[in-house]
C-alpha cells in the first residue's frame, strides 16, 4: 500500500522519535538533553559500553557515531524490529492515534498524477531558470542587480524569468511531450470554456518557484516587471498540489536550518525571505501574499514553540501584527505562543538589511515582545480611562479577549497578568492626574537624581526617584563589568554546551560592557569555527584576541560574588539554572532601559498630557522592579516578581 506524504508527515510530526526508540533503549542522564529533545544512548545496534547513539526530535533522526547507522521513525523499526514498513507505519499511526488510511484505489492514482504533476513543475522551473540567464532576462537580471541578490542567491533560491509571450512556456512543455491536461492542472495556463485558446499564466514576471515541504515545486510567484501591470505580485491558481493557506514560502530550508538553533521568523514577502538567507538569516518564512493563516500558524509551531512574527513598521504592518495575534490567542498554551518583531517605520527587513546591515535585523529581533505584550498595547495605546466606566469598558475588552484562550491554564495566567497590568496602570494614572492637579505653570519639581529629568506637560519637571537613578537598569553599568553580565559570559565559556543550547540568546546577546563586548565576540569566533564545544578551544580563542586579562578580570568578579554556578568546577544543570536566570534578566533590564530613554525624549519633543501619562506608567513598571534591584545586579535569590521584571 501506498500511503501519502501527507499522512506519513503527521504521524512523524505527532510521535517524538525519542518516544519511539525509548521503548528499546535507556537514555543516558549525563548526555541526555530532554528540553532540548536532545537524546543519547549505547547504540541498540551494536554492542557499545559508552553512549555514541543519538536522536533528536527536531530533526526526527537518529544517527550512531559508533557503526554510522541514521534514519527515521520507520526505519529504526523496519531495522530494528524487523517490521515491515506498512507495519511500522501502522504502529506509529496508532502511536499518533490517527487512523490508518483505508486502501482507495482512486486516491492512489491521484498520487500517482500528483507525482507526475510535480516532474511538469520541476520542468516549468528549468525553463524560467533557463530564461533568466538568457538574452531576453536581461531586464530581469538587472532589477535583481539592483535589489542586491547575487547569483549565488538567485541560484539558491532557484529564481527565473517568464517572458512577456502568451505560449512561450505551453508550447516549450508540449514539445517536451507534458499532456495539455498536465499543464492546465499545474496551474501553467489560463484556460477554461470562456477561453477559445489557453495561455501562460505568468508572463513578463520574475519567478520564485514555492516548494513544499520536502523541497519539491508546487507552485510559482510572480514579480511584474511592467510598472502598470495590474498585480505587481501574483501567485499560481489552487491546484491538487498547492493550496496557498496551507504553505509557506521556504518551509524546508527553514526547518533545516533550525536543526542549528533558534526559532523561526515569519516575513511578510519572497523578497523579505530571499534577502535576510543572503544575509545570514536563513531560518525564515512567509505566507504567499496574503495574512497569515491558521494552518500557515500551525506550520510555524510545528517548527518552533514560540515563531517570531515579524511586521513591517507602518499602519499596515501594526494592523497584520494585531491580526496575527488574534489568529494565535486561541490556541496558545505551555510551550506554544508567538512574539512580535516590528520594523521601523517605513522599513520592511529587505530594506533594513540592505541599508543598515545584519545587525540592524538582529536588533528588531532582540526587541520582539510577547503576545500579551502586544494586546495590552493594542487595548491601552492612546487611550484616555479617566472615568470609572472607561476603565471599567478596558476590563471588559480584556476579559473578552482572555476568554478566547482554549487552554485552561493558560487562560488562568492570562487573566492574572491583565488583572495586574490593569492594576498597576490605573494606579499610574492615578499618580498622573494626582500630579497634574499638584503642578502649576512654571514650577520646577525636586532635585533630580543621577538618572535624569523628564519635563512635566506645560515645562515644569519631574525627577527620577534617587534609587532609581542610581539603578544599574538606568546606567546600564557602562562604566564597569556588572555582576550578570560577567555571569553570562563566565558561564558560557566555562560550559561550552550553553552555547550550542543558546545559540539565538548567544548570538544576538547585548552587553552594556565594552570588555565583555569583546570576550563575547571571541565566543562567537569560537563558535564560526567550530571549536565552541570545548572550553579549553574558547579560552584559547580568547587568549589569541588579546583578551586573557579580560576574561581573569571576569572570572575574578565572579569569585568574588560568589556565582559559583558559573565557574568551571559548577554541574552543568546549575550553570544552566544560572544562565537561564541571567539572560532574563539581561533582556529585561535592556528593555526597561530603553522604554525609560524613549519616554523621556518622547515627553522632551511633546510635553503632553498622553506622553506625561506614558511616562508614570513606565515609572511605576520601574518601581514594582526596584524591590527585586539586588537580584538584577547581584543575581541573588530569584522571586515571582522578577519573572515579571
């Protein structure tokens, strides 16, 4: 029996390979990583005394590094257990608790069609590749040119030209011998009762052929050249191999690429997706020119437990985000939600990286906030809750939006944290009319503290209170190494494995100080050449920086702080706990520190009564984080209120 793709895909999506070659192996505890799905034994395949088989349910692969056996959940059973492979489908299926496909010999021919169909596309796409490099994409090469993809990358990407000819690519397939039936069902050619003579679909087009999930084309995108055609973009009609709300553009290179760590990134164009993999960021994904869908949501989570979602920075792009984040309320829950890039105004991640480079869009990313973020931002921004009954409409909404969450748990902790933010926001606004009706014209406030002065609507002023202009979230203790940043980098140099575990916090990991800049980028050199998974390699990599003094400088902080778990003689799940616990922590003072500087020259530009109000808001945030400063600056005892910082 034939079984379709589709359905294998399921059941190896739904059954963790770990679950299946658990039931035959002991798991090493040492090696074992089981949040990571990161799974060691001794080989069941041949006699070993250490563990050199390994399994991960990312991949969904298995590979012995002992006797070089590899495969899936199908093939460790057929191998392993003898089974037949209608036999290890059937039990992973019942693993899965779906259904075996009952024998249809009708569906069987249609697979058999869809088979042939995906030959005519890979023909179709040799021939738009073909066109592209010919005289007649001249034009297109340059528009290319000009959008800075190198032929490495519109090779990659398997880019074409379609020429401005009604036949040119029907009669091209028809001399190859592709049934007219073939082309019309491809989705090539515009046809139909209405239409005497079929024609190409895409003419005078720049071509990006959309693979699905196991690289095969099924569909094409096209960018018009001419700048008063009616679509400047245009995707294939629905086809039996293309549904456009059930794919997204560059599915497979994505997951692969995410076998190195991190989340997937959804953009919102080809053009977004083609331009960040040529600069380096080659984890990510687009719907094909329509909002993002539930399935599309559905594919994300199957690679990643929380996706970036990344907006353009204008009015649209905010309406797509909010649109977005209502589509994944429903269905978030322990281990699946989302968080929201915006770019700056006016930018989409093409323009970003091309004008101001990676690091710009690794920037954007570091700055993504989490769903309930983005919802209460919605539900406040700009609005005016000076009555009981505004404030009582705000409730409402937020009690309506949290009431759509399936998950009962979730939902629980939803409703906790818009109570609380509710709480703390009514309490500012109180605190701003309090201080409105307290200040007069001209008058100056008290004195202010190291952290600076922010004008009052009108032109009087208001200081920051003195604890928390001493704060390390306010300085940033640019002028010496803090307590958690030495952390992070002691413990990831004394634990290599951190590294490969943390690979997107590592990366785009921000420190205010310029030593520890400098030992951080040693790590990533160490890590560019694969020599991050043994600290005497990173020390090494350090030392031939010229940055040994640093790195003692740093372990002599530590010491001295007593962060035992990120010191090299620590076990490797504390230096985990700690890290863990430092890089929230680093993120969060980064965020209050750059929200406390954006309010301060907001109200500067626009003494307003909505910036000032703005402002207590983030000062209040500032002193419900005040009571855990020891434990940001000193990484103590951890509390439920710092999670929250």
């Amino acid at each position: 029996m034939r079984f379709p793709p589709a359905f294998l895909d399921e059941i190896r999506d739904r059954v963790p390979i770990s679950q299946v070659i658990g039931q035959r192996v002991a798991w090493d505890r040492k090696k074992t990583n089981t949040s990571r799905g990161d799974y060691w034994a001794c080989c069941p395949f041949h006699g070993e005394k250490s563990p050199s088989f390994h399994c991960e349910d990312k991949k969904g692969r298995y590979h012995c590094f002992g006797c070089s056996v590899s495969g899936d959940h199908f093939k460790f059973l057929t191998e392993l257990e003898g089974l037949s492979f209608p036999e290890a489908v059937e039990k992973i299926a019942d693993m899965a608790g779906v259904p075996m496909p009952v024998r249809d010999e009708r569906e069987e021919r249609r697979e058999q069609e869809r088979a042939s169909l995906t030959d005519v596309m890979e023909m179709a796409t040799a021939f738009f590749q073909e066109r592209l490099q010919g005289p007649e994409g001249a034009k297109a090469r340059a528009y290319l040119r000009d959008r800075g993809l190198t032929p490495a990358t519109q090779q990659s990407f398997r880019l074409g030209f379609a020429p401005d000819s009604r036949n040119a690519l029907k009669e091209h397939l028809a001399a190859k011998g592709v049934p007219k039936a073939d082309i019309e069902a491809c989705g090539l050619v515009r046809h139909g009762d209405d239409i005497p003579v079929s024609y190409d679909w895409f003419r005078d087009r720049i071509m990006f052929p959309i693979p699905d999930s196991r690289g095969k084309i099924i569909a094409f995108g096209g960018r018009a050249l001419a700048p008063d055609a009616l679509a400047k973009y245009m995707n294939s009609p629905d086809t039996e191999l293309f549904h456009k709300g059930n794919v997204l553009y560059n599915f497979a290179r994505a997951r692969k690429a995410l076998a190195k760590g991190g989340t997937v990134i959804a953009v919102e164009g080809y053009m977004d997706v083609i331009a960040l993999a040529q600069a380096g960021f080659e984890n990510v994904v687009a719907p094909l020119g329509t909002a993002l869908t539930e399935n599309q949501l559905e594919l994300l989570w199957r690679m990643a437990p929380e996706p970036m979602l990344c907006f353009d920075g204008d009015k649209a792009g905010l309406k797509a985000a909010w649109r977005a984040a209502d589509l994944a309320l429903p269905s978030v829950q322990a281990g699946r939600s989302a968080r929201f890039a915006l770019l700056p105004e006016g930018k989409d991640p093409d323009d970003l990286v091309k004008a101001e480079g990676p690091d710009a869009f690794r920037a954007v990313l570091a700055d993504a906030r989490p769903l309930v973020d983005l919802l209460w931002m919605r539900e406040t921004a700009g609005g005016v809750f000076d009555t009981p009954e505004r404030r009582a409409e705000l409730g409402k909404t937020l009690r309506e939006l949290t009431s759509r969450i399936r998950d009962e748990s979730t939902r629980y902790h939803y409703q906790q944290e818009m109570r609380e933010r509710e709480k703390s926001f009514f309490g500012s606004q109180r605190e701003a009319r309090q201080g409105r009706q307290d200040w007069k014209p001209g008058q100056q406030g008290k004195a202010a503290a190291p952290g600076g002065q922010f004008a009052k609507p009108g032109g009087g002023r208001m200081a920051i209170t003195e604890s928390l202009g001493q704060s390390a979230l306010v300085k940033r203790g640019s002028e010496g190494m803090s307590v958690r940043e030495a952390t992070i980098i002691v413990a990831l140099v004394n634990h290599p494995p951190l590294i490969d575990e943390n690979f997107a916090h590592v990366e785009f990991l921000d420190l205010a100080n310029s030593d520890l800049q400098r030992l951080h980028a040693a790590i990533l050199d160490a890590m560019a050449h694969d020599t991050a998974n043994d600290r005497h390699a990173v020390v090494a990599t350090i030392e031939r920086a010229g940055c040994a003094e640093i790195w003692e400088r740093a372990v002599g902080l530590i010491r001295r702080a007593r962060q035992w778990p990120a010191l090299e003689t620590a076990a490797l799940d504390d230096a985990r706990d700690a890290l863990n616990q430092a890089l929230h922590l680093q993120r969060s003072a980064r965020t209050l520190h750059k929200e406390l500087k954006q309010a301060e020259a907001a109200l500067e530009a626009d003494p307003s009564d909505e910036n000032f109000r703005h402002l207590i808001e983030i000062q209040a945030q500032f002193q419900d984080v005040q009571a855990t400063e020891a434990l940001i600056e000193g990484f103590g005892v951890s509390s439920g209120r710092a999670g929250r910082a």
